[in-house]
C-alpha cells in the first residue's frame, strides 16, 4: 500500500489530486498531510513516502517557482501532470450568514484568484494561510460565524462546515497545475506501478545562460531546430550573478526521444548552469474537477510507515545512501546561487565567532569582495574551557542571517542541540555539524529532517569509515544535501593544532557521492602555514575551503591564532586562482 504525501491537512487541494491520481491509476494507497513542502521532499527522498504532489503553477498566480526548485535540489521524479479545476466555495460554521463574514481564511493565491468576490464583502478582510484544509479547520475550531474559508466543497464534509457562497472564482476556468512526483532512487524490489507511459510526454529542465546577447536566443533555438515545442517559459533572477537570469522550461517529448536526448545534450554545452528534473505523462484534456473526489480523513492514518525505509545496497557497505556506487556523477549541492561539486571551487569564509553586528557586517563585505561565494560564523560556540567565549548565541544567528542579507551570501553557522535545529534552519542556509557532535547520531536525525544543508565536520579521533557512517545517518531521514568537511585529527605531532589529513580527500571522493570540503584552519590552529594547505587542498581534490577570516584577528575572542587577515585571505584567493580544479576521482567501488 502506498504512502501518499501532499503539503497541508485535510481538505486541502493537494489531497484531492492525490485521491484522483490513486484512484485513476489503481493504486492503493493513504494519503498524508505534512507541513511545508521541503517536509513533503524530505519525506519522499528518505523513502518514507512513495509518492507526493507539489503545485508547479497556478493560472493566475504564475509559477510555483519553489516547487520546480526543490524537486531539483532534492532529485526526485516527476511522474504526472494534473490540471485541477480549482472551485472555491465560502465556508462557514453553522448558523452563519454572509452579512456575519468579517474575516475570510484562504491561501494566498486563491485571495489572487477570488479578487472580486472579495471586494464585494466590503466588512471582511482576506487572511492569507497556509491552505485551504488549514483554513477551513481553523474556521471549524474557531466556531464563529464571524470567520469564513475559502476552501473547495469537500472540505464542508471534512470540518462540519456550511456553504454561504458557492463558485467565487473571478474565472470559472481557474484551475493549478500539479506534479505527482516520486523518490528517484528506491529501494530495491519495489513494487509500486504508476502506470507511467501516457501517449503524450512533458520534460521539464532549468537552467541559465551566459549574461551575452543572444545567449537565451542560442539555448532555445536548440529547442526549435530539433522540432521540439515549447509549452511554457519562465525566469526569475539568478541570485549573486548579477542581472543574469535563471529559466524553467516545460516542453513536449521524453528524454528518452533521440532527438529530445541529443537536444538536451547541446543545450547543456551552451549554458552556464543545466537540470532535468525529469520527463512525465502530460495532462490531455479539460482540467478535472474537484466535485468528483470524497476525501476520507487521513491525517492520522499509518503514522508508523513514516519511519524510514532501509535502502538494500547495490554493494556490499554499512552506509549504501553514501556510497559513490549510489551516484557514480556525485553530488552537486545548490545553495542560494552556489553550486558545490559542480566543477567551481568554493570557499566558505567568516569569523570562528560572531562578536558584534560591525565585525560580521565588516567581514561578510570585505571576504565576498575578495573571493568567497558563502559566509560562515559561529553563534553557538562549543569550548573546551566553560570560561572561555561562548558565542552570542540567537543574537548571533540573527546578524549572520542579516549579513547574508546584505552580501547576498549563502551562510554556515552550527547547531549544538536537538531544540536548535529547527529555529537556526528558519536563519541559516547551511546547518554545521562540528568535530565534537560528528557521533550525536540523535542531532545527526535532526538535520536529516530539517530539509537544510548540512556540512558535517569529520572527528577528532574519527576513521574515514565512522564519518561517512554519521553522513548515512543524516542521508536515511531525506536530507540528500550533506557535504564532508576534514578538519584535521589528533594525533601525537603537537606542532600543529591537529594534524590535517589531506589523504582523506581523494579517499573520500573515491568512496563517496557527497562533496568534499578541507578545513585548514583547524587543521592547524597557525595562520602563517594555512595559505600552502589551502593550495593543496584543491590540489587533492577538495571541493572548496572553510576557512576562518577576522576584521582584527589579534583582538578576536576565540581562535585568534588561526584567523587570517583580509589581506591573508586576498593572497589565498589569489594563489588559489593558479591552481587547475582536480581531475575527477576514479572510482572502484
């Protein structure tokens, strides 16, 4: 029996298409509402759901970019188009009338779509939420006949609700678009059949061009000349690049098709950034209506299937999610503007420890305008003396969170404890796991299901073995987005901080999928033998640097030693420059 996931409660419109797809395609299966879509993807991605719908467009409201984005970053599969006619009624509680109505419950793009009807309440005000399910069940615990929803009929049945205005549309052809999606990689011996193979067949991909003209002209031309017909065409800004754009593009065909495959194949040479998310059966016909589909409560249906389902390796290792035989090509990680393991080398810069809103303000400007693409600083600090500086704490959290504002840099800072996760994930792009919690396998869970990067910092005593273990441990609850990070090990040597082993790289990049990242400042805790290990790291094959970067290094509260100037880091970022990224990794697993 499958597990169907959507984003909201019952009676939401998500539900609805879910039933439809199951039904129409013979599937049995319970569907189930989570609360933000990145829960939805986590979800499918940790195989804790078989399949999962997320509104991709809206004919009033434009592109759901978020969606198109998260599927990428999450690599699942498209299997389905729904086009869902979209038939708003005005919901109320029992005994209410219209002329009651002072306050009207709806997501925000059915108040887009509603527009009309809801300037004639001239005493009601329109309340954004988070769906219509939501809003119809807020409705029913409030129980007054001051507060309405507007949500489809069913949800009426679902919460007691009656039915005070009925097709509030501005169009009565309003209707979204919807995707069914599905984990891309499963467990094997699955046994779920989606009916994939409908006579006609969409692609979707996402890319960006070089900021030149005629460069957009170039890549869709590609489209044109192999005969391929383009069904929509959208961009959005290309954050940190300037005016540059990026472009989702939905057209008809396969990828599979030869000359759909050879078309992709030029395009990806003529663009700076290129995904598929994948090809799935188009939606032919009117939109369906939501008239036709009983919802039956499900909120609490099967809680005990959301455990996560083990993946049975292809090869014989403790940590299958992790190995490179998973993902021969590797991970590539997309951040903000920021893509790590995809050919660029990327350096993560900032302070050990955020010390006032002038310091990390003055080292996000200076570190973005001399090379780095992210910024990192610590909030919550853990010391080996408890009177030594313990970081600012949620302050902290809050001015690295304005100062990525105000670089447009993606930022890095670590969490301690189960009870930060969430609240530091709301802040912070990359969630930090550092050397002293590599093994806080119930912290590891945690990020695993946060839906945030994580950059998980090798051990002091820990084996290669034991790090890519914690890594699998974050992989198995639907985070894909993880990054390695060698920091150095204990050793007997005591001339350096720790002894940074740069062997682990090629090791780590032969055994593993995921990105690799080199610390050298821990490595060595000595700014004046940082700038040659930074050289060699890229030379063995890291991905990027984390390297600490202070406005007064002599006055900084903790790592002082370590931490380089502006003009330290101006001279990494300029040696770096001569140095050719590695040559993949060959691999023999």
């Amino acid at each position: 029996m499958a597990i169907a996931v959507y984003q909201g409660v019952d009676g939401a419109y998500s539900q609805l298409v879910l039933e439809h797809f199951l039904r129409e395609r013979g599937i049995t299966g319970n569907t189930l509402g989570v609360r933000t879509y990145r829960d939805l993807v986590t979800a499918l991605s940790s195989l804790r759901a078989d399949l999962g719908v997320i509104p991709i467009e809206n004919a009033i409201g434009g592109t759901v970019r978020e969606a198109y984005d998260l599927i990428g970053e999450f690599e699942l599969a498209p299997v389905a188009e729904i086009l869902w006619r979209t038939d708003h009624r005005l919901l109320g509680v029992r005994g209410a009338t219209l002329r009651d109505v002072r306050e009207v419950l709806a997501h925000p793009l059915v108040i887009a779509e509603c527009g009309k009807f809801l300037s004639g309440l001239e005493q009601a005000r329109a309340i954004p939420c988070e769906d219509t399910g939501v809003a119809a069940r807020e409705v029913a615990r409030g129980g007054s006949p001051e507060i309405a929803a507007l949500a489809p009929p069913s949800a009426a049945a679902i919460y007691d609700l009656i039915e005070l205005a009925a097709h509030c549309s501005d169009h009565p052809q309003t209707y979204s678009r919807f995707l069914i999606v599905r984990p891309k990689h499963t467990a094997r011996g699955e046994t779920i059949d989606f009916g994939i193979g409908a006579a006609r067949r969409k692609t979707s991909i996402i890319f960006a061009v070089s900021e030149r003209t005629g460069s957009l002209a170039q890549a869709l031309s590609i489209l044109a000349n192999a005969g391929i017909n383009g069904d929509k065409l959208e961009s959005k800004p290309y954050l940190g690049h300037g005016t540059e754009r990026i472009f989702y593009i939905d057209f008809d065909g396969d990828v599979t098709d030869p000359n759909v495959a050879k078309a992709l194949a030029q395009m990806r040479g003529a663009c700076e950034t290129f995904t598929v998310l994948g090809s799935y059966d188009a939606h032919v016909g009117e939109p369906v209506g939501a008239s036709e589909v009983t919802v039956r409560p499900s909120l609490e249906r099967a809680p005990e299937r959301l455990a996560p389902e083990p993946i049975v390796p292809q090869v014989e290792t403790p940590f299958p999610r992790v190995a490179r035989a998973t993902k021969p090509d590797g991970t590539v990680l997309r951040i903000g503007n920021v893509r790590i393991g995809d050919g660029e080398f990327v350096i993560i810069a900032g302070p050990c420890s955020i010390e006032s809103r002038e310091q990390i303000l003055e080292t996000a400007r200076e570190v973005r305008a001399r090379g780095a693409l992210m910024l990192r600083g610590g909030a919550f600090k853990p010391r080996t003396s408890p009177y030594a500086f313990q970081g600012l704490g949620w302050e902290g959290i809050e001015l690295l969170a304005e100062a990525g504002r105000a670089s447009g840099l993606p930022t890095v800072s670590e969490v301690m404890t189960i009870d930060q996760v969430t609240r530091v994930a709301e802040h912070i792009d990359v969630l930090q796991i550092g050397a002293r919690n590599m093994q806080n396998f119930d912290l590891l869970k945690a990020v695993g299901r946060a839906g945030r990067p994580v950059l998980l910092k090798r051990g002091f005593s820990a084996t290669i073995d034991e790090l890519l273990a914690a890594a699998e441990y974050i992989l198995s609850e639907g985070n894909p987005n993880v990054m390695l990070c060698e920091r150095g090990i204990r050793t007997f040597e005591p001339t350096t901080r720790n002894t940074l082993d740069l062997s682990a790289v090629p090791v780590l990049r032969e055994r593993s999928h995921l990105p690799v990242l080199v610390d050298p400042s821990h490595g060595v805790g000595v700014r004046r033998w940082i700038r040659p290990l930074c050289r060699a790291a890229k030379a063995v094959g890291a991905h990027g640097l984390l390297v600490e970067v202070h406005p007064n290094p002599t006055e900084a509260k903790s790592d002082k030693e370590q931490a380089l100037t502006f003009d330290d880091f101006s001279a990494i970022v300029a040696d770096l420059s001569q140095i050719p990224i590695a040559d993949a990794v060959l691999v023999r697993d």
